[in-house]
C-alpha cells in the first residue's frame, strides 16, 4: 500500500472510530447534561414535596413534563444513558459537568422554590457520602456489591424520613432458572441501645429506584445502606446514576404558592 493511499485509509478509519463515540440514535452530550440537570431538579422536586408527589401518576407527569421541554422520549432518555454508561470515560465526564451546573443552579433553586426554608433550615438534606453515579459487574474492579456506613449527628432528630432514590440501567431480567436472589437494597439503622432496625426492598428492573422509610422516636447512631445487583453474565455492566439519600425531618412545610416551573428556560 502506497504512502498516500495510507494515509486516507488512516483518515476514513479514525473518521468511523469517531463517529462511533456518538451513535446518530445518542442524544448529544451537551443536550444531555441539561437533560440531566432538569431530571434532578424533579428528583428534588419529588423528594422536598412529597406530600403533592404522593402518587406514581404525579411523579410520572412530572418526568413526562422534562421530557416534553426537551422534545425526547423516554426510549431515547434511557437507550442513551445505557449507551453513555457503557463508554464510562464519557459518561464520567458529562456526570461532573452535570453536577457543577447543578451546583451552579442551586442558589436559583432555592431561591425560586417555596420550600427554599426548608432546606435553608437543614430539614431537608442529601446525607449520601459517595459518588452519584457507580457501575456495577461480576468481577473486580467494579462488583456488584455497595455498602455504605453513615454516621449520624445532632442535625438527625426522631421521626426522621429516609429516602434513598436512584436511576438504574443496564439491568438484566433474572434468568427463571436462578437460584441467585433478586437485586435489592437493604437498609440498617442501628441505635445507642445496639438494637437493629432492618428494612429491605427489591429492585424489579431498569428505571427510577426509591426506598422510602419512616423512622420512630429513637435516633439511629449510624445507617448503613447495601446495594446488590444479582449480574449473572461477565460481561454485564449495571449502571446506577442520580444517586441521593435525603433526610427529611418530619414537620409541617410552610404554606405557599403552588410550586413555580422552575424547569423553564432561564
């Protein structure tokens, strides 16, 4: 093969090797950071509020609403977070510009939120001690196995309310002839007096995850959370992003005006 003809072999290849890291069927990532961000903005919504978010149709509704801004699918919201998961250098990435626009939208959160003194007061707090987004498989270096210890502080009081949410993809349906368990979560409250309190819940499929729990009138010393995803190929990958454990102090939310658009466009 000549020098010339080589080198435009070169340019083609790395042309297609190119366009491969953006499939024409993947939303671009710009477009998907702000995607991104408007979803955790409902997830937020969801959490401070869940007195009006009280059913799945409310939730869903709110979610279909972030879908329409955007003009996308939920089809294509979730074909592109598989296909970003599985390209983690990407996926990295766009999470840490995702995270920095949140932080940078914040202040107009609250700002524009009524339950804004909720979370200025501390009722309302993200208590989750690691990263928002994990991969999970059979093998080192990722597993499919999380557990997590919190430590609690004099900012948790009795009667708390617990919600652990995420966003899950990549997840296989369990063979029928497994004798492996389900995926779940399990959560442990331990108390001063060395008492457990134990809650599990099953992770049915691929799709929003929340594990709400309602403590009673002791206050846990610590909590740990255990994720485990039942990965029956080598092959596969689980990917989990959008991860929170709020603590909410079970009081009554001032009264307000009904809750403004803050999806809009600034």
């Amino acid at each position: 093969m000549n020098k010339p003809v080589y080198i435009l072999f070169l340019v083609i290849l790395f042309s297609v090797v190119s366009c491969r890291k953006t499939p024409p069927w993947v939303i671009p990532q710009e477009n998907m950071e702000e995607i991104l961000v408007d979803v955790h903005i409902a997830d937020v919504l969801i959490q401070e509020d869940y007195r009006t978010f009280n059913t799945v149709e409310k939730k869903e509704a709110l979610y279909r609403a972030v879908l329409d801004k955007h003009g996308i699918t939920k089809q294509e919201l979730d074909t592109s977070l598989y296909w970003y998961g599985r390209n983690s250098e990407l996926y990295i990435k766009m999470y840490e510009k995702v995270n920095k626009k949140l932080l940078d939208r914040e202040k107009l959160i609250s700002q524009s939120s009524p339950y804004s003194l909720a979370l200025q007061s501390g009722d309302t707090v993200n208590i989750w001690n690691d990263k928002s987004y994990l991969t999970f498989t059979s093998s080192f270096p990722y597993n499919n196995y999380l557990y997590k210890e919190i430590v609690t502080d004099t900012a948790f009081y009795t009667n708390d309310i617990y919600e652990l949410s995420m966003r899950i993809s990549g997840l296989s349906a369990p063979d029928s002839s497994s004798i492996e368990p389900s995926s779940k979560v399990v959560m442990v409250f331990k108390y001063p007096n060395d008492s457990l309190f134990v809650e599990e819940k099953k992770i049915s499929g691929n799709g929003p995850f929340v594990f709400r729990m309602e403590t009673d009138s002791l206050i846990p010393e610590k909590i740990y959370s255990n994720l485990w995803f039942n990965i029956e190929k080598p092959d596969e990958k689980v990917f989990v992003d959008s991860i929170s454990f709020w603590r909410i102090h079970k009081k009554k939310l001032p009264e307000t005006d009904p809750i403004p658009d803050i999806l809009q466009e600034e």
